[in-house]
C-alpha cells in the first residue's frame, strides 16, 4: 500500500477554483452527508466534519478572495455546464483532466505533463464517448469493427448546453494549448494553496489513518461495494493500491488504474469527508423531498421501459435506442439520470458500458414511500 502524504495540488486547485467560481459552498456539502447518513455517524463525526468545512472555507477565501469574479477565462474553464443536475455538475477543466485521477506528490507541472502524456496515447484510439459526469467524460475504447459516429455526433447525446459542446470539441482539437493556458491560469492560485494546506492536512491525518486500517483488510472491489453498493467498472487483480485524501473535492471518490511495468497499481482518491462508516448500508433513510424527486426521475413510460430492459440483461445506449426505436442521445440522457439515482450499475463488457438493474435499489425506493405515507403525522 501506497500513502500520498501530501495532497495533489493540480487537482486540489482545480477543485477549489470550481467550486469558488460556482460559489459552491462547502457548508453545505457538509449539511448533504449529514442528511444522507445514519444519525450515529453524524453524532459520532459531526464535530471533525464540521471543523473540517470550515477550515476549507477559510482556506478558500484566502487563496481565492482577490481572483475577478468576471475573468472571462476562469469562467470559460471553470463555470458549471448548463442542463446538468446539481450533484453531477462539471465544467471544462473537469473534461480536460481525461478521468485521469492520480495520487501524487509532484509539482504543478509535472503533473500537466502527465496529463499531455495520456492525451498523446489516447488520441489516436478510436473513443467513444459513453456520458459526461461531476469528473468529467466518461469514455471507452472502440473495438476496431465497430461502427463509431463522428465525434460531433457522440457529443450531441451529452447532457448539457450546446454551448458547452462546443467547448469540449475544442477541447479534444487543441488540447495541449488549452492545457498549457489552464496550468498557467491555475499556477498562482495553486502557489498560493500550497502555503496554506497546512491546517487542513493536519485535520485529514485522521482520514489517512483510518483509510489505512481499512484497506488493511479490504480489496478494492470490496470498498466499492461497501461504499456504492455497486461492482468495479474495470475489476482487475492489482499489485498495489495507491491511497491519497482529495480535500476540495470532499463527497467525491475517484478510482483510476495504472499499467506500469511491475504490474497494475489501482489509484484511489477519497474525498476529505467520506469516511469508511459512510457505507451503502448506513445511509439514511430517504425523506419526501428526495422521494418526489425520484419518482420525477422515473416518471415516464420510457424511462420505465428502459429498466424494465435493463433487468432482462445487461445492454448499452445504443442497442436501447435501436431496439425502443429512440434517438440515442435521448436514451443517454435517460440512463444517466437513472444512474445518478442509484437505479442502474456500470459494468464493461466486450469493450463497452453496459448498464444493469439494480433491482434492490427499486424495492429500496417502495419501501422508503410506504414507510413515509404510513409514518404518523408530527403534531
């Protein structure tokens, strides 16, 4: 096992700036865990999480509090796409870090290289773009015989403005020199927030410790489990797994795998407010206001149809769209949000996402409803 000590700072300041920029506060990621967990791991953590949410905060303002709001550039890479949904919202410089989330200790400009690097050898490789989340593209590599639509017309299928497309299909036709703009964009923001972690790794050590106890009998597979109650996209025998604490971006949890040549290393970076009790099994139970938005997520015949053909087998967008006789980007759309909510899960077969039903979570959502309409009304 693998502990990065330090935190990435190329990551950290794009998360800060993100969230800066979009005035995203980190009061209420907190108030989010505290409703969705069980009432004894609030008790238990309440204090370390509130301490922690304020210390990002200050350290926030400090670093960020002089940026100009209106820099047209900041907001070109940092502002939130439109048409997506609070909990999976990105921006530009989300696309462009490739979903490639890495523990490690180096500079600013070693990890921009790391990054060119990816770009370079994925470039040439026939992607194809499965959906877009709060990381950024979610992507798979084409078998050779498949039919690929153009990449102006996989993007079209994506969830946010046309706006927003655009800029990502500029992303993917000059990406070193954006690249190079956002490292130099970034830099003094990043200089800036390496001068004041000092306060927040010294809260975190907490987190490293326990996430080491953990994985001191736990498997990858098994975390993903325990935590999402969900399989591994890519599951895969690794030689070593590599542990860092993702402080800006606090509720997120991002796995990425590396090839090297003593064998695979999975790369995990834990949000500074994730902790292990925070599994699948100790979330609480959902209130009325996340039922009425569920059922608007699932209220449709299409929507319906789609996991009622998710259950029968496992299958991917565009076989849906044939066989429902639908546009494809409409059907992404769907299964996206159907994801969002916890209804569907991932899985890589023959080089594509295919997605499944998870049946438990259906049932889960009937019982939290008749739990509600049975519950005695609070005088």
């Amino acid at each position: 096992m693998i502990i990065c000590q330090k935190p990435v700072i190329f990551l950290e300041t794009i998360s800060m700036l993100y969230n800066y920029v979009n005035k995203i506060s980190y009061s209420d990621m907190l108030r989010q865990i505290q409703r969705r967990f069980a009432q004894h791991i609030v008790d238990r953590d309440g204090k370390f999480l509130v301490q922690l949410a304020e210390a990002l905060e200050r350290v926030s303002g400090q670093v960020c509090g002089d940026l100009d709001g209106q820099n047209p550039r900041l907001n070109y890479f940092f502002r939130t796409f439109s048409g997506m949904s609070s909990s999976s919202s990105c921006c530009l410089a989300h696309v462009m870090l490739l979903g490639y989330y890495v523990c490690s200790e180096d500079n600013l400009d070693h990890y921009r290289e790391e990054l060119r690097k990816y770009y370079l050898e994925s470039k040439d490789k026939r992607l194809r773009i499965e959906g877009i989340d709060s990381f950024g593209l979610i992507w798979s590599v084409a078998d050779p015989g498949d039919d690929l639509p153009p990449l102006s017309q996989q993007l079209r299928r994506l969830p946010c403005a046309p706006e927003n497309r655009r800029q990502i299909q500029e992303v993917f036709s000059g990406y070193e020199a954006l690249l190079e703009e956002l490292t130099e964009l970034i830099r003094p923001v990043a200089e800036r927030l390496q001068q004041n972690l000092q306060e927040l790794q010294r809260l975190t050590a907490r987190c490293v410790s326990e996430w080491v106890l953990y994985f001191g009998n736990q498997t990858v597979e098994s975390f993903v489990r325990d935590m999402f109650d969900s399989t591994l996209l890519f599951p895969a025998e690794s030689d070593d797994i590599q542990i860092g604490i993702w402080l800006f971006n606090c509720k997120s949890v991002q796995i990425h795998r590396i090839e090297g040549e003593r064998g695979s290393v999975q790369s995990i970076l834990i949000g500074s407010m994730v902790l292990p009790e925070m599994s699948a099994k100790n979330r609480s139970k959902l209130d009325r206001d996340m039922i009425c938005g569920i059922l608007r997520t699932m209220g449709s015949p299409d929507k319906l149809e789609v996991l009622h053909r998710c259950a029968q087998a496992p299958t991917y967008a565009q076989k849906l769209a044939k066989e429902m006789n639908m546009n494809s980007g409409t059907v992404s759309r769907i299964l996206y949000n159907l994801n969002e909510w916890g209804f569907l899960e991932k899985e890589l077969m023959d080089g594509r996402i295919h997605y499944r039903t998870k049946l438990d979570a259906v049932e889960e959502l009937w019982k939290s409803l008749l739990a509600y309409l049975a519950e005695p009304e609070q005088q």
